[in-house]
C-alpha cells in the first residue's frame, strides 16, 4: 500500500475528519468506524485437471441502519480483509449520501478470474454462493457486481440461492428471491440501465458541477477551448463515462487501462466509441487510437503512456476509474489537472487529499460520484420485490433525478460549513446515519 496505509485506515481517517463538522453522538462514530461483522471464507473448488484449489475469501457486512447490507463482489488475486472492510465503510456512506436504504457491504475472493477456464469460474462462483447463502438474502445482504464480476456470476448466484438460500427466506417469492443480489442480466431480473449506471451517475454529477463553477464547457471561455478529460481504467465505468463526455462536448486526451494509455496528439481527442470497438477487438487499448471515423494503429498520432503518467496529464479533469489509492503522496504534487473526478472507489489517499486541497485541486469523492450504480442496483432491487420492469427512459430519468439532488445537498453543505466536498458528502452521510441510529 502506498503511504504506508492500508485502505481502511484511509476511511477512518475521512469520518474522523467529518465528524469534526457535526454534532452527531460519538458513539454513532465509534460504531462506523469498524464494520458489525466480517465472514471469512475458505473453500475448495475442482479445476478442470482435477486438482482441487483451496479459495480464501471474505464478506463484510459494516452496517444495517438503512437497510439491507448493499455491496459488489470482486474477484482479484490482491483482495484483502483491509481492503474489503474500507470498501463496505464506503458502501454505507455512498448509500447514505444518495439516500437510498441500504447499508454498506462489500466482499471479495483472493484469485485471478483470467487464470479459470469458463467451467472453472462457474463452480467457484457456485461454490461461494452455497458458501454465502446463510449470510445473504433480500431483506439481509445483497452483493453485486464489481472488480472482474459480471452479470453471469450474478446469475450464477442467484440459481444458487433459490436452491440453497430459499430455506432462510420463507416469505419470498420464487420471484422476488432474485432480489439477493442486483447486477444480474435483463433476463434474469436485472434492470434496464445497470451497465451504463455508474458511469452515468458520475456524468449527470460532472455536468452539475461544470454548472455550479460556471465553466459551461468551455473551461477558459475567453479562447472557447473544451473542456479536457483523462481516464485512467478504461472498463465498464470508465469507458461509458468516456463516451458520455465525448458526445457532449469534452475532449478526452488520455485513455487508459491494466496494460497501459494512450494519449492524443493531434488535438481532436479520441473517438471514444471507436477506441472502445478496437480495444474490444484487439484486447489492449495501447493497441488502439481513433479520432473521427479513422482507427489508426500506425502511433503516428498518438503516444503510449503508463498509467502512473497518465495520472500526471495536464488536463482540465482527471477521473482515476480503476483501483484503490493510485493518487499517494508521492504523485499527489504532480497532479496537474484542476478537478480530480472520482470514478474508482478511495483512489485518493488521505495524505494525497491534503496536497490536492492545497494546491487548489477539487476533488469530487467518490462517494458522490460513482454512486449511479448503487443508484440503479437499489432500483433493480425494487423492481424484483414489486415484479416489475421499468423502461430505460424511467431508470435514467430517476437516476438523474437522484444524483442532481445528491449533488445539490453535498455542495450546499460545502459552501455552509467551507468544507471540501469529501468532507460535505460525509457530513451528510453522518447526518442520515445518526438519525436512524436512534431507532436501532
């Protein structure tokens, strides 16, 4: 871990901060500052030689005054308990910030999904999920996708659960025992607009923002210039949030993803659709380079660049959407762009905080800003407990409609207390918190 600190003391360290700006109980603080409980998991799978392989895993479930504990499932070779418990503290915040009631969770299995043939992947995933099904459940915990998990593991899951789960849940529907977890396939349960969510959610965030600061894109209206974007983590969220700047105006000079970037050189910026196609095609995104309907892998246009570099970029806004704390006190200095838009969850360390709130960086944490997709997992959730389908249209008119208001309220309470805007969004987190606390 950089700066000598693991993840989760980075997240205590932000409610510390917080709760200084509140008069919400100590013992409301105390409590949130570790989680109710964590599960460990160890289990055996067989891989396709018939070797068995023995899985390590966790799930951790920080707290319930909101509802149902709410939370991804990754699957990474360096998932560890530190890491897990500050991404359920940061679950319990995010669903506090945007008002929707669940709690926080968060789990996660210690392997490289890419190392498992197809068959591999699904009986370790219907291994954990026969492991999980005590502990999980619509009204109890419900997981969803992150890191290297998908819609098909979901559904995986939730084949598991209406066999080995049902017998805890009496009182639900075949139907409405898909609710034990979101993310799943439109076929299976899942909602229309779940793909896109997260990266949405930050995009109607962004624009707000770009409102509030009155830069309208353009940045410097005086020359008429866009706005320019650097994305580092070109998966799910990052590519869609791309897309969405792209076609509204921004100009997005740095892509990247695990293997390494791309930067523009000609000053169009990227086609960002087409360097998704390619990067789908060619599997690397260093592969890749289009501006207009041209895809050119010749790099006379474009330059390579690592993903620590990318970071560096001077641009107008950075949006780190890959792992935890890639901006540290060792590059934090350097960060040349104006807004650090956080698409990943605790990209930004504590101590790189301080250095960026210093030299004038604003930063929009991710609690705010990545929320979309627990926006429309709890909209998911809904509809598998009502048996209904909403439209497209209907899912992203209400996600707008949350993430504006989410947004107005943290940035009121910014400009109230002086605040920075991490700060503003827990104080509002706490807030919510503290007032269901006094019915627990």
């Amino acid at each position: 871990m950089q700066d000598n600190q693991n993840p989760f003391a980075s997240a205590q360290a932000q409610l510390k901060e917080a709760a200084k700006h509140t008069d919400v109980p100590k013992w409301v603080v105390e409590l949130l500052l570790g989680p109710e409980r964590q599960i460990d998991f160890r289990f055996p799978f067989k891989r396709d030689g018939g070797d068995i392989h023995i899985v390590k895993g966790y799930r951790v479930q920080h707290n319930n005054w909101l509802g149902p504990y709410k939370g991804g499932l990754r699957f990474h070779p360096r998932v560890d308990i530190d890491e897990v418990k500050a991404l359920a503290f940061w679950m319990t915040i995010k669903n506090a910030v945007v008002d929707v009631p669940f709690g926080g969770g968060k789990g996660g299995i210690e392997i490289d999904p890419k190392s498992l043939s197809e068959g591999e992947l699904e009986r370790m995933t219907r291994q954990f999920a026969r492991e999980l099904a005590p502990n999980i459940g619509p009204d109890l915990d419900v997981p969803a996708p992150d890191v290297n998990t998908n819609s098909q593991i979901m559904d995986w899951i939730v084949e598991e659960f209406t066999v080995y789960g049902s017998q805890f849940m009496e009182k639900y529907t075949k139907d409405q025992l898909r609710a034990v977890v979101t993310g799943k396939s439109v076929g299976k349960g899942g909602s229309k607009g779940r793909d896109e969510a997260t990266g949405m959610g930050g995009f109607y965030v962004l624009e707000e923002l770009v409102k509030k600061l009155g830069l309208k894109k353009p940045f410097d209206k005086a020359q008429g210039k866009p706005l320019t974007v650097a994305i580092q983590g070109f998966g799910n969220v990052g590519s869609h949030i791309a897309a969405l700047l792209h076609d509204n105006g921004y100009k997005v000079i740095g892509l990247s993803d695990s293997k390494g970037g791309i930067i523009d050189k000609t000053g169009t910026g990227f086609n960002v659709k087409l360097v998704q196609a390619c990067k789908l095609d060619k599997g690397l995104i260093d592969h890749c380079y289009c501006v207009g309907t041209v895809c050119d892998l010749s790099n006379n246009h474009h330059g390579n660049i690592s993903n620590e570099e990318l970071l560096e970029m001077p641009v107008d806004i950075l949006i780190p959407a890959a792992l935890e704390e890639v901006i540290h006190a060792k590059n934090a200095s350097k960060i040349k762009a104006k807004i650090v838009f956080e698409m990943a969850n605790g990209p930004t360390t504590a101590e790189a905080d301080e250095i960026l709130a210093k030299k004038g960086v604003l930063v929009v944490p991710d609690v705010l800003a990545n929320a979309g997709g627990v926006t429309v997992s709890y909209f998911e959730w809904l509809q598998n407990m009502k048996d209904e389908s909403w439209d497209l249209e209907k899912v992203r008119g209400k996600l707008k409609k949350k993430m504006v208001k989410a947004f107005e309220e943290v940035w009121k309470i910014h400009e109230n207390k002086k605040i920075d805007l991490r700060t503003a969004a827990y104080v509002l987190a706490l807030q919510r918190l503290a007032k269901k606390s006094s019915a627990v």
